[in-house]
C-alpha cells in the first residue's frame, strides 16, 4: 500500500523538479504530458512493450523500430545520450523530455532512475498512446 502511494506522489514537484534540468532538455513536455507520459509508460510495462536504456533504444531506433522516445531531463553528464534526440529526428520519431530520471525509472517499474525510454504501440492502450503521441508531435523541436 506505502508503495502504490510513494508511486503516486514523487518526491519533489513538477516546478522543483524543473531546476535540475540540463541544458538539452528540450522539447520538455508539459506537467499534464509528462504524467500521461508516465501514464502511458505504466500501461506500456504492463505488456512489455518498452524499450529501456540507452543502448537498448538506440540499438531500436538503428533497427527501424517506431515508438515514442521519452528522455529524462536530469541526466548529466548529458554526453550519454544527447545523440538519441538526432536518431529521432533523423528518423521522424517524436520524442519528449521529462523532468525526472527516478520518476522515469519509477513509471517503467523498476527500482533504477533511467535516462531514455521507448514506448512501443499496442492495441490495448492505443487510445492512451495516440494522445500522448499527438501531444508529443505538437512540441516545437529544437532548432
């Protein structure tokens, strides 16, 4: 019971969350976006179609797979994975940034903070996928 609740409430705010950002993080989704995000990312783990780490969604994008990439935006130094944004756009995969790598970790349900994830669609949390993927699609990229 603790833990379902601990799940619910991280442990710092969207808006104290927000000053530990790198300088890439952008486009940062939304505080609504970010916990459909999660949302998603839950119903997504539920069904084992996620993608995590950065090794494992890279070695994905290379191979064609299409899905929603989501970053944490807390992850220094930012060298580990500032090329997976460019593998996105390269291959028109929508990507977002949200504040937190434990929450990110959290959402995925595991005990690690992680850094990138790829959501994969499925049939059973398609409505779920295509907001967040539309939502996604509407952040300004990066110039």
């Amino acid at each position: 019971e603790a833990a379902a609740e601990a799940e619910a409430t991280p442990e710092l705010s969207y808006r104290e969350q927000l000053d530990f950002l790198n300088p890439i993080a952008q486009p940062l989704a939304s505080r609504k976006l970010t916990r459909k995000l999660y949302k998603c990312i839950r119903k997504a783990a539920k069904h084992k179609q996620l993608r995590r780490g950065v090794k494992e969604v890279q070695k994905f994008i290379n191979k064609g797979e299409k899905g929603i990439t989501v970053l944490a935006g807390d992850t220094l130094p930012i060298d580990v994975y500032c090329h997976i944004p460019i593998m996105c756009e390269d291959r028109s995969l929508p990507y977002a940034y949200v504040p937190s790598k434990s929450d990110l970790g959290t959402a995925a349900g595991s005990k690690r903070p992680t850094c990138v994830i790829m959501i994969k669609p499925h049939e059973d949390y398609q409505e779920t996928y295509d907001e967040c993927l539309e939502e996604v699609s509407a952040l300004p990229l990066p110039l």
